[in-house]
C-alpha cells in the first residue's frame, strides 16, 4: 500500500525543504505524537539492541539512504518511526542550488530495469501506483555547511537508543579548482560531517543526476585518492562508499581490491541511469543536461541485490572485513529479508520509505514475530 509520501513530488525542492516533511512523518513533529511513537511497544525491540554496526548497535539494520532526508526535520521523523539508520541527503561544502522543478517523476517500466532496458528511453507517467519505480534528479543541492551541521547535530541528539545518524557527501570542482583542490573538498566535507557529530560518513561517489558521462565510483584510481583523503582527515569514524550498479565485473573487483582495504563500507546501489522523456518523446525534465537521471524504486532491485551478492563474494575472496549496505528497490518486508539473506549487513530503503513510513515498523513487527 502507497501513503502519502513524506517528500512531496508535487512541490520544489525549497517548498519541501521549508515545508516537509509531509504525511506520517509530518506528525512526528509534534511533540505528543513524537512521544507516542518513541513509547510504541510494537515498534519498539525490547531488550539491548543486538545488530552490530561498526562499533554501534542498533535494533534493526535498517534505514534510508541519502537523498530524500533533506534536513534535521526529516531525519528526526525518520527516527521517530523506527528507521534505526537514517542518513542526511548528500551536502556539500558550499551552498548549491537545486535542478529545476519537477525533481520526481513515475516511471513506466515493465518488470526489471535492466541495463539493456536502461539503455532505451523510458516513458514517465502521471500517477504513483505500485510497483512503483520512479526517476528523480536534483544534482545534489547542499545549503551552506553551517546550516546542516547544525542538523545533523540535533538529529545525533534526538536520535535514542539502538539509532545510528549517517550523513553523505559530495565533493565538488567548484570554479577555479584544481584537481588536488577536488579531493581535498571532500575531505573538507567529510571533516565538517564528523565536527556535527555525524556516526557514519558516506562518500558519494554515485550520483547520476548532475548530466555526467562517467561515475566516481568507476575511476578507481580517483576514487582510492578521495577515500585516503578523508580517512585521513576523520580518522576512526566510519566511512562508507556509495556506488552505483557495476555491468564490468573486472572493474568491480578492482574496485573492491583497492578501495575494500581502506574504507569501513561499500553501500551500493544509487540508481541506474537511463534517458527519460514524456508522451511527446521530449525530455520529461527541464534544463541542460537532464536527459538523463537516476532511476529508483521497485525496477531496480534486481541490480541492488546482484551487487550485495557479488560484493560479499568479492570481501571473502580478498579477506576483507568492510560491512555491506544493500539497497535499491527495498519496497516492504520481503525485501528487506531477501537483501539481508543475500548478504547485506545493512538494508537501505529510499523509495519504499518515502511512500511508506511505516515500513520500518512493518519489519521490525515481522522479525518479532519470529522470534
């Protein structure tokens, strides 16, 4: 079942970041229905939490990834119904503005987004119907760094027992920048993300929503120099590397070789970028360079699941001992049970999460049924 989503795709970017978060998770902002859910006995573990994550524990291994958690408001409520992992969208250095509304659009896609499938245009659709899949593009917007440091501060405070608070960045060429300038952005953000007091700091390295042709997360070779750079700079706080779906197995395991002995993390998938237009076969987003955009939601979980599977494979044959974040597609229960049993240490819902708040509490209810 779909609820209202907490990130409104009818409104901008600024409306829902002034105005969100809506549906369930707006009712977490007031402080007796906050109280309420915080004292549910059955979205609640009792007991010590048990899941090991780095060297915190939580009651269940699950939360949202970075993207639709736009400020503390939203990562409050996200932890306020139980999502026990929630992570603050990706932020920059500097201050950024937002793509040009629409930011979300539904996707008609029929089964699996495959790569082959990827490789045509897609049609965008009016309405959001399960199974749902949807495009979104924003190119990662950031307010300045004192605006979410602040955040991410009050969420760490707010969060309670057994709740981890993640944040993500990205690094940015911003004008006049040389190359060494770059890696060294994101180590200056990471080190602004670990001051608030984020517990896990998530490197970016996926984002297909700015109009590139090439991925972080492909470059090997500059992805190693941007996690050595902020390892450096955060020393013992967790760092994980957020990628997006490899079709290039060589590539993948040179990835994991070189970058698997440094960071604490690999979280994979973002989403698969694929060319998306409108009934007219026009471009469905406006402004340069959005003819292309990540796709999420229920198509790609296919892809979400292959890259956990192959990613554990990947830590047992190098001895490594980084933790897995699955995600991608991650709609109710039954997936969040099949990520897990595909490897995943930690599962991660954004889609799922956004049309239903209530997931987190849906499986916690599920694994305290079983046992």
């Amino acid at each position: 079942m779909l609820h209202q989503p907490f990130f409104d795709p009818t409104k901008s970017y600024e409306e829902n970041w002034k105005e969100g978060p809506f549906g369930a998770f707006a009712s977490t902002i007031n402080s007796s229905e906050r109280s309420r859910l915080r004292s549910d006995e059955l979205l609640r573990t009792e007991g010590e939490p048990k899941y090991k994550v780095f060297e915190h524990k939580v009651y269940l291994p699950f939360g949202i990834p970075a993207g639709p958690l736009l400020n503390g408001r939203f990562v409050d409520a996200a932890l306020d119904l139980n999502f026990d992992i929630p992570m603050h969208k990706t932020v920059r250095t500097r201050a950024k503005a937002c793509h040009p509304f629409p930011n979300v659009l539904a996707i008609e896609i029929e089964g699996d987004l495959t790569m082959e499938k990827a490789s045509h245009q897609l049609k965008a659709k009016e309405g959001y119907l399960a199974p749902l899949s949807i495009t979104n593009s924003f190119g990662n917007p950031s307010q300045d760094s004192d605006i979410w440091q602040r955040d991410i501060a009050h969420s760490v405070a707010h969060a309670r027992k057994g709740q981890i608070v993640a944040a993500s960045i990205e690094g940015t060429k911003w004008p006049g920048y040389s190359d060494a300038d770059y890696i060294q952005d994101w180590a200056i953000g990471a080190g602004l993300l670990k001051e608030a007091g984020a517990q896990i700091i998530e490197a970016n390295l996926s984002c297909p929503n700015e109009g590139t042709t090439s991925l972080v997360c492909f470059d090997v070779n500059r992805a190693r120099k941007i996690a050595e750079a902020i390892k450096n700079k955060i020393g013992n706080t967790p760092l994980l590397l957020k990628t997006a779906y490899f079709s290039d197995e060589e590539n993948l395991r040179h990835f994991v070789k070189e970058l698997g002995k440094i960071v604490d993390g690999i979280s994979s998938i973002n989403t698969i970028s694929a060319e998306v237009v409108n009934e007219k076969g026009q471009p469905a987003l406006p402004g340069e360079g959005r003819l292309r955009s990540g796709v999420c939601g229920h198509a790609i979980k296919w892809a979400g699941l292959d890259m956990v599977k192959r990613l554990k494979k990947l830590r047992e044959e190098f001895n490594y001992h980084f933790l897995i974040f699955g995600g991608g597609g991650v709609m109710n229960p039954q997936d969040y049970q099949e990520y897990h049993q595909a490897g995943a240490d930690v599962v991660m819902s954004a889609t799922g999460a956004m049309w239903n708040p209530y997931l987190a509490g849906e499986i916690k209810k599920l694994i305290i049924s079983k046992v």
